[in-house]
C-alpha cells in the first residue's frame, strides 16, 4: 500500500534525493562510504562548500555579505546561540508558540528578554500584529511558522535593528525578501534533510558586538572562520541536505516550490472550509501552507475517520498534544496527490456521516 507521510518532521524527502543520498552510505568516494571518509578529504569539503553556497543562492543572499553555515544541536541550540552572540542588554521577542517561548526561555539565562507581542492566551492560534520594536533593543526575535499551531507570518515587521527568524518549519518554502533577516536559523529535519544539522545564515557584520566571552563552539564567528568545519560536522546531514537544495534549484528553485505548496494548502483549506464535519484550528488570514491544523466537529467520527486513514495510508496526522485534533504537515517534498488523498477522506467521511 502507497503510504502518505503527513508527520511534522523528522523528515520527508524526495525519492532521488534519498536514493541518492543512501548510495552515498555504501559508496561516496572510489568504493568508500560517506561516513567514513575523512571530513577535511576534498571530496567532502566540497560537499560542505556546495551546501553553503546553495543555501545562500537559493534565498538570493549570494554576495551580500552573508555567511551560511551547517551547525548541530538542533534549532534547540539556536535559542541560546542566538542570545549568547547578538544579547548584551535587551533583545525583543514575538511569542508566537511552543518554540517562540522556549527561544525566550533560553534568552533570558543571559540578559533582558522582553516580549513584543503574545498570541499565548489564544493558545497561540493566531499572529499578533501591529506592535512596537524598540529601536534601542539588540535584536529582534521571530519564528515564521509554528509548526505545532499552524500559523505562519505572512509579512516581516520593517525592523531597524538586526532581525533574527526561526524558519525551522518553512524555510525554502515560499518567495521572502530575505535581506530583511540578519540572521535565518533552520533545524534540517523539515524542508532539507535529516535531522543532525541546522543552517544558520548571519550577516556577518551584526556578530562581534557582545562584550561577553563566547564558548567556541557557541560562537558564529569562530564557525565562519573555519568555514563551518571547526569541528566534525554531521556529514550524512550535511550531504542529504546538498542533494535536496540541488533537487530545489533543478525544479525552479523557491518560486517554484511556493507554486506547489499553495496547490497543497489551498486543496485542504477549502476542504476544512466546505466540509461541515472538520473546523481548522489557526485564524484563517494566518494559516500555515507547510501545517494544516484542524478538528473533528463530532467527535463520535473520529474511530470511523481514522480507520480510513490507516486503510488508505496516511501517517503522521495526529495534532500535537497542545493543540490536540489533526495536524497536516505539507513539506516541500510532500506530493499533491497525497494531499489528494486526504482530502477525498475527507469529503467521503462527510458522505457516509
Ligand atoms: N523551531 C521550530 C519552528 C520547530 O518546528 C522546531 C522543531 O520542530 C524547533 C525549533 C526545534 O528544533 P530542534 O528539534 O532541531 O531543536
């Protein structure tokens, strides 16, 4: 049976890429793995400097003074990374979910963390517009999809201190003005590759203004000066994340990917919209295109309903515990037609109801 991976990650990639990128275990270099090779051999230096400057050319920050690099930890480690080198006094953050308010949590071990704006007493089911951002403060803080709640920033405040984004869950997913950002995080395991890296793109010119002492391996400036190899990187990360930029720019790059994933989100939406037995979660004007969130509006359907998921292949569609419901994650790589799949569920549970 064809299976529908709808899961909020870790991962989902295209076919080649994993094709490839499996290959790449058994034989990488003349009959030897990719794990085993040396990371400083040139084969995988280049694999490094093809993933850094992919991620540059696919935002369009290619010679603007951005520096891209793959780091470990997760975007986990980004919430404090962030602070340690851009917080000396006062950093202001947007609440807008789970891993908005853990990025403020970590923050604050260090220094002054004040909050813009919170959806939090609408269990984040909507952006917050229309707040002030101190132009005295360090930096500003966002994240441009919750992927726990199903929202998603539809535009970027005009920000005159350095602007920071948490694009975990949609980076390469839509066309942005990304010289709006100074500094782009993204855990791999959404939109790239498996989890084990993130991609960190900085403008170089924000970093060396803290007075405190940065740990080295905490430090953005160390990693650019060793060109994102200051120690071993996760190489099969960094490698299946190439193949996956490489599959992106072949299609078209992110114009070309933003043309799908509104096909997938506007396919579901109208469903949770047209359907009377299924209501979505997020406001509509700030409805994720990468996490559909949505309930049952009868409960008693939810045996009949998830019974047909498993007979027609569909996993990963159970919301988050915060949330609860359904959640329906539409990655770069998931196709049209699994959301096709869904959909007619959908409209058949609504005939047999
Ligand atoms: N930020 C966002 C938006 C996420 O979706 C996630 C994980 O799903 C994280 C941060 C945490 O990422 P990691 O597990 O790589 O630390």
């Amino acid at each position: 049976m064809k299976r529908h991976n709808f899961s909020a990650g870790p991962c989902i990639l295209p076919k080649e890429v994993m094709l490839k990128a499996s290959e790449a275990i058994l034989d990488f270099d003349n009959g030897l793995s990719l794990i085993e090779i040396s990371h400083r051999s040139k084969p995988f230096v280049d694999v490094m400097e093809k993933a850094r400057a992919l991620a540059l050319e696919l935002l369009g920050l290619e010679g603007k003074g951005y520096k891209a690099l793959f780091l470990q930890g997760g975007a986990s480690t980004q919430f404090l990374m962030v602070a340690l080198n851009l917080l000396e006094k006062r950093a202001g953050y947007l609440n807008t979910g789970t891993w908005a308010d853990k990025a403020i949590q970590e923050a604050r071990i260090y220094d002054d963390v004040y909050e813009v704006a919170s959806s939090k007493d609408a269990n984040f089911n909507f952006i917050p517009k229309g707040y002030d951002i101190p132009t005295d403060y360090d930096y500003f803080h966002c994240t441009s999809n919750n992927t726990i709640f199903g929202t998603q920033m539809k535009s970027f405040p005009d920000c005159d201190i350095p602007m920071v984004c948490d694009m975990s869950s949609d980076i390469f997913s839509r066309k942005l003005d990304f010289t709006k950002f100074d500094l782009i995080y993204a855990g791999a395991q959404k939109n790239m590759g498996p989890a084990g890296t993130t991609l960190v793109v900085v403008r170089e010119d924000i970093l060396g203004k803290v007075s405190r002492k940065i740990p080295s391996i905490m430090d953005y400036k160390v990693h650019i000066g060793k060109s994102s190899m200051f120690n071993t990187p996760p190489v099969f990360a960094v490698y299946t994340s190439m193949l996956t930029m490489e599959w992106l720019k072949n299609l078209g790059g992110i114009p070309a990917i933003e043309k799908e994933n509104n096909k997938k989100a506007q396919l579901i939406y109208s469903e949770i919209d047209l359907n009377p037995l299924f209501k979505g979660y997020a406001m509509k004007e700030d409805r994720s295109k990468m996490n559909a969130t949505f309930n049952l509006t009868n409960e008693d359907l939810k045996e009949t309903f998830e019974t047909m998921l498993d007979e027609e292949g569909i996993n990963g569609l159970n919301g988050h515990r915060s949330v609860g419901g359904y959640r329906a994650s539409m990655y770069n790589a998931m196709p049209l037609d699994s959301v096709g799949v869904l959909v007619d569920i959908m409209s058949e549970l609504e005939r047999k109801a």
